[in-house]
C-alpha cells in the first residue's frame, strides 16, 4: 500500500487543509465514538489497508479492525470494518477513507461482474492503462481483487505497438521489428485492425496479438487462424452485454478501460455513536 501514501497526503491537504471547522467547534475534545462501516450494495470490497492508513496518519489514536478482506464479496448492510477512537479524528478522517474504499471497491465490484460473465470461456479479463493519474498501482490493485489480471502497469514494462505507432513507421513489420530490437527483453504485443494485418502479424516475433475493434465473426475467424501460435486479446467495444459472446470466440484474453475509467462507487457508509 505504499502506492496509497502521497494521495493520502494530498487528500488530507485538499480536504482537511489546516483543520477541520466543523469539529473542531462542536465536538469535545475528550468525545470517543465508535464506528461502523456498513455497505449499502452488494460487490467486492477492495482498499481496507488504505483506509486504516488514513485513519492512522489523520489520528494514530484511532483503533481500526479489519472485519473483512479485500476481495470478499460483500451483501447491503455487511459491516466489514470497525474503528475507535477521538471523535474530532475519525470525523475528519471519514470522508478520505470513505472516497478510497468506495472507488477502490466499486472498481474490484465491476470487474468481478466482467468476470462472472465469461465463467467456463478460457479467456481473462484485463485492465488498461486508463486509470486515473495517481491511481494506477492503486486502480489495477483493485483489479487483481475482483478477480481481474493487469496488463502492462505502463510504457516502460511491456512493448505494445499500435496504430499510430505503425502509421508513423509505415508497416506493421516495421514497426514491430524496431521495437524488438530496441527492446529484446521486453513482451511485445501488436494491435491488428483486421485479418490481413493479422497474418502479418502473425510473421512477426510477437508475444500476443491485440484484435482491436472487431465483430464477433471477425474475432472467431482470427481465433482460427492463429490456431494457439500466439495469444491473441480482444479490445474496443468491450460492454458487459457484449464480452460473453467474445470470450466464446475463443480470445485468451479481454481489456477493458471502463474496469477502471467508468466504475460507479460500492456505496459504503461509516455510522458512528458514543463509545
């Protein structure tokens, strides 16, 4: 979780900046509270160790107890996690633990629900690099929680050659080819438009294949082709209504940017009383 440390600090900066008024003016300074945090939804729960670590850099006088784990599928009216301690503390602290643990677990929510859709298909379901800045390792954590695979965490870890990469190269064999050479160690993946550019491809030194933005007809003709001499991954127009039908073209695996650009929050609430 120390990926969590600098987007703690700057949501303490953000939202608390030199105190918080509210508190500071109704609340004792020697009023305990206890709190409960209860899910309003049914999903996957991801981000508990980075809301005990807001509560401890806010107020290390807060006691927080873990009732569940990260991963787990939750149900409305779950309490999963408890926290003790001063009341100026934990009301300050609530809404940055609360912002972490809603995204996070709404992020780890949509991608078990992807998931579930292809049960029994051979195919994976991957992340993208459409995270939020900041949030990547943080983003594809909660991935790995709703039962999601990453792909590349960025530019430097995995050679991915796309369209513009190969309009400014002038092929795909070129482009290809300069990469490889560039970067020997590295995975090399190739996005292909259609099937002619997928039989290039297939000459190529490439590790997996990306069919970008095919039908359903197209993805399972290339599946044929390619015959298992390369992984081949489906993109664009991945909806959770569609990637049954394209897992069972027999893709091995499936990205979606929307796992963490587009995922509604779990709806996750800390309800609190005098200790």
């Amino acid at each position: 979780m120390a990926a969590a440390a600098p987007l703690i600090e700057l949501a303490i900066a953000e939202d608390i900046g030199p105190g918080d008024a509210t508190s500071l003016a109704v609340l004792a300074p020697d009023l305990m509270l206890c709190g409960q945090f209860v899910v309003k939804g049914v999903g996957v729960l991801a981000g508990l160790p980075v809301v005990e670590a807001v509560f401890a850099r806010i107020d290390p006088a807060q006691r927080f107890v873990a009732l569940g784990a990260d991963g787990d599928r939750v149900a409305r009216g779950d309490i999963v996690a408890e926290v003790t301690g001063p009341a100026h503390g934990m009301l300050s602290a609530e809404r940055t633990a609360l912002n972490f643990l809603q995204h996070l677990s709404g992020v780890a929510t949509l991608t078990r629900t992807f998931v579930d859709a292809i049960a029994g298909t051979r195919a994976r379901i991957l992340d993208t690099r459409k995270t939020h800045p900041g949030y990547r390792l943080l983003e594809k954590y909660a991935v790995r929680c709703g039962g999601g695979w990453n792909h590349r965490m960025g530019l430097y870890d995995m050679l991915l050659v796309k369209d513009n990469h190969i309009e400014a190269a002038g092929s795909i064999t070129a482009a290809v080819r300069r990469a490889r050479e560039a970067n020997p160690g590295l995975g090399c993946e190739v996005e292909v438009k259609n099937l002619e550019e997928l039989r290039e491809a297939l000459g190529l030194d490439v590790d997996r294949i990306m069919l970008d933005n095919m039908s359903l007809d197209e993805m399972a003709a290339a599946v044929a082709l390619t015959a298992g001499r390369v992984e081949l991954e489906a993109s664009g127009n991945v909806t959770l209504e569609r990637v049954g039908a394209i897992a069972a073209t027999g893709v091995d695996y499936i990205s979606s940017g929307a796992l963490t650009h587009s995922a509604p929050i779990l709806d996750i609430s800390l309800e609190v009383a005098r200790a």
